[in-house]
C-alpha cells in the first residue's frame, strides 16, 4: 500500500488515504488466489492500472473505483456490497466500467460494431472518468499482452489501435496515447514495426550529434539574449507517428523535419514568445513552418509553438517551446489542471466534459441508422483535425480533408445554402478545395440561393455539411416529384382537345 501511494505524485489527505487503504485491502481480498496469465496475482493488475491512472488524475473516488473495477466481474462480490462500503459515486463508476467491458469491437464488419460504439460513447459523455478507467485498464494490459496466445493479442492490439488510443489522443493525453499505439503497431503490423525501427535508429544514428549540438547552442543563445527558461530536453518521434508520416511521404524519411525535435520549457506564455523570437535572430527558420498552438490550441487543448530552423550544418531541426504547464498538459489532457490547481481539487466540482463529448451525446439523441452513426464518427471523431480561420479572426474546428464546402456550412447554414465563391489566404478559390491548417477562408455569398448539386455531397466531409446538404437534395427532388404529381391532364389541356375531336 505505501508503494502504491508513494508511486502517485500527488500529496492526499489522511482521509483520502483511509479510503485508498480500505479499497486496497477490499480488493486484495476480493481477488484472493485468483492469477493472471503470467503467473502474478491478480490483484497486481488492478493496482497497475491504478498507478497509471494516478500519474494523471490523482482523484480519489476514482483511484478507489479502479482499485476495485474487476471485483463485482470476477469475484463473488456485488456491486451493492461495494455501495454499502465506498458509496455510490464509486459504484457507479465501477459499474460503468463493468458495462464497457462488455464492450467488444471486433471489426467494423460485425453487426454489433456500430451498436459497442454507441454503448461506449454514452458511457463517456455521461462521466468521463469511466473512460479514464478503461484507458489506464487498457493500457496495463497492453504492457503484459505477451502473456496471451497471440491470436488474441492481435484482436485486442488492433482494437486499441483503432478506438482506445484515438480516444486517449481526442481527451489530449499525449502519454497514453503514444504508448497504446506504440505498443499496439508492435502486435498489429510487425514487419512494418521492425522496418520502422530499424529507419529510426539509423536515422538517430545520423542526426543525434546535430540534435546535442543544437541543444548546447540554443542554450547559449537564450542565455546570452537574458531569457529565462526551465528546460531544453530532446524528443524522438513515437514509432506509430512515424511509420503513418512515411505513409503521406512514400517512404522518404529526408522529408520528415521532426524526427527528433528539441523542446524549450518554460514559466510564463511571455517567455515562450521571447524564446521564439531569440531563435529566429539566431537561426535561419524554414519559411511557412512556424505554427503557433498557443494563440489558436488543438481541439483536444494541446499548447505549443512550433517552429522548424536551420542548424549550422545546414540541417533541418524542428523546435517546440512551451510552459511547464502546457507541457503538462500535453502529456496528461483533460486532468492536468489537478496538478495546477491550489488545493489539489478540480476548480469545477462538476463532472468534466470537453465540447466533443456534448456533441457525441447530442447524436446518440439522434434518430440516425447505424451506417450514418459510424460515417460520423470516422470523419469527425477519428481523423486529425484542423483550425481554419474566418476573416474576422473566429476559428473553425475541421477535420483532416475538410473543403470550402465543410467551412462554409460550420460558419452558417445560411451561408453553405447561398455559396457562390470562396478566397483562401485572399486568393481566389474554388468550394472544392482542400483547406490546409491555419487557412484563412473568406466565403463569397449570393443574393440568390446557390444551386447546390450532388457534386457537393461528394466534395463535403464533415457530417454536418454532408447532412444539410442531403437535407437540400432531398427537398429538391421531392420538390419536382411532388409537381410532377400534382400535375392534372387539363392543365395541358390535352382531355379537353381528345374530346372535342
């Protein structure tokens, strides 16, 4: 029990402890001479998951629902007697989890696929701290997956890859996110791990004396400019991210600037554009390369700027500055304001919930057929997204691939309906076009409504331009079907012409 509490950086109360102590020993006894599949006792599973939990969200109610989230599976145990014991804030999210373990994505050819998402996604929205659970669950078992048969090691590895770890990256918890794909690319595509790791290390091989002559010059640099900073460590690219990079560049890893990348921490958001500055008076900066996440942050909340220079060998080194906060951040998503706040205590008492968690909620409300559910999720769940920027400054959250069209109709429905041009960056565009991150998207309207064709069904991506305009399609067409219709022989005065022949 101390182990376990001296492995969670956070300072609990004598409170908090009798209850981790109390959840500690419940389920020790719970799982009594139960073993997993390498031979240790059952309980070191819970207690594991717990422990990665806590590296992010020290919460107690929630640390103590992990402590104990396989008993009323696994053991004689029920959920009633833990409610008696802990509470019912603590059931209720063990009986969360235990309704997501019985959750099973096994191929989105299966019937049930659409229907797991479904069951998933209302889980989540309704306390996200079940997901919490299930993530760190997931992700000590991905570290002791070797113990199953191999079969089932793929089935699981691919499940993570494509729900688990696509979750984590939307909640903005770097670290999980990473590791989960990491260790699932292993099991999924083996041949392409290995090629993969083998390009890398070759790579480091070549450009890891350039990344600590960069880290010792810039250090000097900010040193002599008089600007404050915390840290520069180096980053290496995750395998996973890579291996889909090479994908986009076909192979060409000379095309991949940030292979490893340096990254400035520092106190204050002030610094972080000092330090930007710095740079640049020092180092030459590749043009169009500089992407500014703290005045415009990433959907999930991620914090940073970006910039790519030239070091003195004329190579291409990209550069990450932010706070230690942002940082924070970026590696623990959603719950790294725990570890900021005075107390120890969530600022908001409520459960937390990001704006895409409403909206998932928003659907499930929705009367939609399954296919459509899953359409939704692939294009406007799953996919990396973008932030486009209207001429006045507002910013539009988009998919990866989203068009003119997609904008246009996330700024207004009346401004898809009445469309007839567009100007990215102020250049003239075509609605078709492929919008890029950072675009600037100025939408030429008409007096008239625009006729809107199937051309743009097949244009849009986002789920909401696609619904409007299938909406419009639809209405159209009924239109001409229904006149035809109502249509009558006299009104061509054709009856009337038999008759008098």
């Amino acid at each position: 029990m101390q182990n376990f509490l001296k492995s969670i950086p956070h300072k609990f109360t004598a409170k908090e402890e009798q209850i981790l102590q109390k959840a500690f020993e419940f389920g020790n006894n719970a799982h009594k001479g139960q073993k997993r599949k390498n031979g240790d006792d059952y309980f070191t599973h819970p207690v594991g998951a717990s422990i990665i939990l806590g590296q992010i969200f020290p919460d107690t109610p929630t640390l103590a629902a992990t402590l104990l989230h396989d008993v009323p599976e696994d053991t004689g145990m029920s959920l009633e007697t833990i409610e008696k014991e802990f509470g019912k804030e603590v059931a209720r999210l063990i009986d969360g989890v235990t309704q997501l373990g019985h959750v099973r994505f096994k191929s989105s050819k299966d019937k049930y696929y659409v229907e797991n998402l479904r069951k998933l996604f209302i889980a989540t929205s309704q306390d996200i701290r079940v997901i919490l659970i299930k993530l760190a669950d997931r992700l000590h078992n991905m570290r002791t997956i070797e113990f199953i048969p191999p079969e089932k090691q793929k089935k699981v590895a691919m499940e993570t890859l494509e729900m688990y770890s696509p979750i984590a990256g939307r909640l903005g918890i770097g670290a999980w996110k990473d590791e989960l794909e990491d260790l699932s690319f292993k099991i999924v595509f083996p041949k392409e791990f290995e090629e993969t790791k083998k390009l890398l290390e070759d790579e480091l091989k070549k450009r890891n004396e350039n990344l600590k002559d960069m880290q010792k010059r810039l250090g000097h640099t900010l040193r002599t400019e008089g600007i404050k900073y915390l840290e520069i460590t180096g980053r290496v690219k995750r395998l996973y991210s890579l291996y889909n990079k090479l994908k986009r560049y076909k192979g060409d890893i000379s095309k991949i600037y940030d292979i490893m990348a340096l990254r400035i921490i520092t106190k204050s958001t002030a610094d972080c554009y000092a330090v930007l500055g710095a740079i640049h008076k020092h180092f030459q900066p590749v043009p169009n390369r500089i992407k500014d996440f703290i005045a415009t942050p990433k959907p999930n909340g991620y914090q940073s700027i970006h910039t790519t220079v030239f070091d003195k060998n004329g190579s291409i080194m990209e550069i990450q500055i932010r706070t230690d906060l942002m940082h924070e951040e970026a590696e623990r998503g959603i719950a790294a304001h725990w570890f900021y706040s005075e107390e120890g205590k969530p600022e908001n008492s409520g459960p937390m919930k990001p704006s895409w968690i409403a909206e998932l909620q928003a659907w499930h409300e929705e009367d939609t057929n399954p296919d459509e559910y899953l359409e939704r999720l692939k294009i406007d769940f799953f996919r990396d997204r973008i932030f486009v920027f209207t001429p006045k400054g507002d910013i539009k959250d988009l998919p990866h691939g989203a068009t003119v069209i997609d904008f246009a109709f996330a700024v207004h429905s009346d401004l898809g309906y009445h469309m007839m041009g567009a100007k990215i960056n102020g250049k003239m565009a075509s609605i078709y076009d492929e919008l890029s991150q950072e675009d600037v998207v100025e939408i030429i309207k008409s007096k008239k409504p625009a006729t809107i064709s199937r051309d743009w069904l097949d244009a849009a991506k986002t789920s909401g331009a696609r619904n409007k305009i299938r909406h419009y399609l639809n209405e159209h067409d009924k239109g001409i079907i229904q006149r035809v219709k109502e249509l009558k022989l006299q009104d061509f005065k054709i009856a009337r012409f038999f008759r008098k022949k």
